[in-house]
C-alpha cells in the first residue's frame, strides 16, 4: 500500500505543535509494519536545507488564481528512516509560515489551499500511485475536492484526520475561484458555500473517505458536545466513516534513557538519581534556587481557549505558597505571555519562578527531565502529547479529564485527573499532587507512568485498518443527507 501524509509540519524538519510530532512518527511506524509512506509538506524557509541534506527532485506545474506557478519539489529522508519528504517551494504562496501556530489568516489560509492545488499536481506527476492520501486539519481540507475534479473515479481514496477541531480555515468565496473548482461538481463545496463562505474543515470532513480524530473520547466529545465547533451532526452523520484512533509518541526521540539534550540519563531505575541532577542543572540554567522541592511545569502553546490558561492564572496565586518551584515554556497569546512575564518579575518569586516565553525543543527535553508534576489543564484536548512525553520521563500529569488526556491520565495510577474546570479543581488535583510528592506511593506511580506504552507501533495498525476502509468506502457513495445536505 502506498500513502501520501500531507501536512503543514514534520517534526524534526519543522515542528509548531502536536501535528508535527505525529507527522513525524506515525510514518516511521507505518514503515515499519510494511506501508510505503511518502510525507509531503511546504518548504518553508526556515527549514535548513543543510541539517536535512535537502535536494531537488523536479518540477511541477501548478495552477492556481488563473496563472501557472513553478513549484519545485525537493526531497530528504525522515531522521532515523527512509520514508521520503517532499518539501514543495513556491515563492509567492509558499515563502512564509513553520514558525508560528496557523491562526486560519488570509494569507495562511491561500497558503494552504495553494499547497493542497500543488500536492494533487505532484500526485498527478507520479502517476497516480498513492493508494491513500492521508491529509490532516483544515490546511489540507481541499484535497478530497482537488482530486476528485483532476483525476475523477480513479482518484486516491482519503483519509481526513481531524487533530483541532477548534481551527477550522474559513474564508469566502474568492478561496474556491482561486482554485478553478468548478463548484456544481461539488456537491458539498455548492452546499457549504450558500454561507458564502467556504470552511476548509467542513470541507474536509464531508468530502473524505474515512475521517479520524486523534483519541476515542475526543472522537465521542466532538459528536455530541459544543467541543465539535458546529461540525457534531456532520460528524454523527459520517456514521461508521468516523472513529477515533489515539496518537502514539516516538520513544527513539522521548527517551529520557538515550535522549542527547539530557545532562545525565535514567530508566525506572536510576530515576531518583537522574531527576536529582536534572533539576539541578535546569536550576543552574533558569536562574532558579539550586533546591530539592518539587519542580511544577508546563510546556504548551499559549492559546487561551483550549489550553485552560485561565484556571491557571486563577489557580498559581495560591499554588505558588507551596515549597515548590514553576517553570512555563510556552508561546502564543500575547494577552498570556504577558501576564506570565509580569509574574516572573514579581520580586518574591525570584528563585522561584522561571517564565520562558519562545519556542525552545532542546530545553523542553529538560524540562520534562527535570519537573516532578507536568500541568495539563486544557480546557479540551483532542489527544495531547505532552502528558505521555512527561509519563515517560517519570513526570506525572495533573490533568483536566477531557479528550486524550482521559484516555491516557489513569487517576492516582499514572497522574491525577480533575473533573471541575475551574482553578480551585486545578489548585485541588496539585496541591494533593504536591502532598504526595517524594513518597513511596508516588514512587509506584512514578514507575507505572515511565512502563507505560504509548508507542506509535499499536496506533499505526489502527490507521493501516483505516486506510483499508478508505479504500474500501470510496467506492461507496457517501450517505449525505446524514450529514445534513440537501440536494
Ligand atoms: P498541541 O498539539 O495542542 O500543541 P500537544 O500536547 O499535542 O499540544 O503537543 C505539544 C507538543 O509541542 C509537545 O511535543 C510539546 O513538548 C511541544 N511544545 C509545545 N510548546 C512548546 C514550546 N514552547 N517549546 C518547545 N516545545 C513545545
């Protein structure tokens, strides 16, 4: 079986979020189960070409907005693999973006729709020989449409994995005549735009073979709770083309056993030692008191409606009486960057609190390494990484029991999960976190949290199975009324 995996990021190449760190591990487990998995994102420039040993292959044509654009399709190997990336570079669409989270702007959302035009040109190119594209989130929600119009019935079957909901890609009419669609082709492209607008999530969702999202209970919460972002009947409706697969993490890259950005390595055994001289050395670099107390942090895009900044900054007042130390790595929101930086110079919590307010990989390694409590307190979470990458580094979640983090936190087992989304519910699960800190219990749960597997090997064979399906289903013509449609 042949896939193409198209998405905005690949981590190592390039990593915003989550989305990269699946688009660069789901692949390399693929290959190892057999599958023959090509990943194709943008170019971006701040991708070093060098590092990646990047190199031209060809070029394609691509039209878009009434001209034809040259894209240049370069090629390099996934780290620690031999699946292939394709990186496409265009100067006018594609000169911009991979540093910060997509926020669905204009230019953002031409960018992508422009990238989606360039990947079904390179599908073409090869000949057809993708079995499945794979495409994830709005960026690549026009692909199912694109294909459909170039190649017709003989066009690849789709899987459309939905990994934020809460980011849709929503733009008017202008976005579809860029993309010379002839709309009364597309059934649901005609029925989605009576808006005007056309929403790239929605798109899709309804036009996609098999659509998935990233964890079992999110897959439940977005069918039948405003956590869906308007798309739960469309989602109920998808019936059996629906399901819920969780993400996995790559433990040849989280591995506080072999990972490079560590002082000093450990395993369920040595790690008392290794947490000791981690702390210490991420005290010695954040300015922080060189002290044995609990170390409390987060890692986590700044973005004030999923990430329950808020109960945070109700809940740390009063957290931070406790003998403890926080340490936040984080970027996004300015409204939150802010209010954290005027906490870190507030002068009693010098020593105290440590704010790093940018996007730093290596340093977040440390963190995991070094803290004894890891902060989860999204408001939703369609999977969530960060807690599984703490797990494994014998940091224990204090986690919101939504999403991902229900499907993977096992209360006072692996972590601790609270219930009421509130800062009182967040102080409550910390301070009981913080109270058993150090003893035996914590050093079981410490133990179970580290043994814990979340590698990418079991998930990879659920999206084997749903590619099969994808394949399977695109002959079938789809149900829509179900999802709302009216011919
Ligand atoms: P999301 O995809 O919503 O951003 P996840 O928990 O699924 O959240 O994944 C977040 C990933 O991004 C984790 O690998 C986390 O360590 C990383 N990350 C988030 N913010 C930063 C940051 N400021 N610096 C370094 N890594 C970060």
């Amino acid at each position: 079986m042949k896939i193409l995996f198209a998405a905005s990021e690949v981590s190592p190449i390039v990593k915003i979020g989550g989305l990269g760190d699946v688009a660069g591990a789901l692949p390399k487990a693929l290959e190892k189960l057999g599958v023959d998995v090509d990943v194709i994102v943008p170019f971006y420039p701040v991708i070093d070409r060098h590092k990646f040993k990047i190199i031209k292959q060809l070029s394609i044509d691509v039209p878009f907005d009434g001209h034809t654009w040259e894209v240049g399709v370069y090629k390099t190997k996934l780290p620690g693999s031999q699946v292939d990336v394709l990186l496409l570079n265009e100067p006018r669409f594609l000169a911009g973006g991979g540093v910060n989270a997509f926020s669905s702007l204009k230019d953002e959302i031409e960018r992508f729709t422009f990238f989606s035009r360039a990947v079904v040109e390179y599908v073409k190119a090869q000949f057809n020989i993708y079995d499945v594209v794979h495409c994830n989130d709005w960026h690549t929600g026009m692909i199912t449409h694109i294909l459909e119009e170039e190649i017709g019935e003989e066009r690849p079957a789709t899987l459309f994995t939905i990994h934020n909901i809460s980011y849709q890609g929503e733009w008017g009419m202008d976005l579809v005549q860029e993309l010379g669609l002839s709309i009364s082709e597309h059934r649901i492209l005609e029925w989605d735009l009576e808006d005007g607008n056309v929403n790239l999530m929605l798109e899709g969702i309804a036009s996609s073979d098999m659509v998935n999202t990233v964890s079992p209970t999110y897959a439940k919460e977005v069918k039948f709770s405003d956590v869906g972002g308007g798309m739960s009947e469309i989602l109920r409706g998808k019936g059996k083309r629906f399901v819920g697969i969780l993400n996995g993490i790559d433990y040849e890259y989280y591995n506080p056993q072999i990972d490079p950005f560590l002082r000093l390595n450990y395993n369920t055994r040595t790690y008392k030692e290794g947490k000791k001289q981690n702390k210490i050395e991420l005290q010695k670099e954040l300015g922080l008191k060189i002290k044995n107390v609990p170390v409390v942090s987060i890692i986590s895009r700044l973005d004030g409606k999923q990430k329950g900044l808020d109960i945070l900054c109700e809940a740390l007042p009063e957290m931070l009486k406790l003998e403890m130390q926080f340490v936040l790595l984080g970027k996004g929101d300015k409204k939150y960057e802010e209010s954290f930086y005027k906490l870190a110079h507030l002068r009693k919590y010098h020593g105290k609190v440590s704010i790093n307010l940018g996007f730093d990989e290596a340093l977040s390694h440390r963190i995991y390494a070094a803290s004894d409590i890891f902060l989860m307190p999204s408001r939703f979470e369609p999977c969530g990484l960060s807690q599984l990458i703490s797990m494994k580094y014998g940091t224990l979640p204090v986690a919101h029991g939504v999403g991902g983090l229900k499907d993977t936190v096992k209360d006072d087992s692996t972590g601790f999960i609270f219930n009421v989304f509130s800062g009182n519910g967040l102080l409550r699960a910390v301070t009981k976190a913080y109270k058993l800190c150090g003893s035996k219990k914590w050093q079981e749960m410490v133990t179970k949290a580290m043994k814990k597997d979340y590698s990418w090997a079991r998930s990879a064979e659920d999206y084997l199975d749903v590619y099969k399906k994808a394949i399977d289903y695109k002959e079938e013509v789809p149900v829509l009324e179900n999802i709302g449609f009216k011919d």
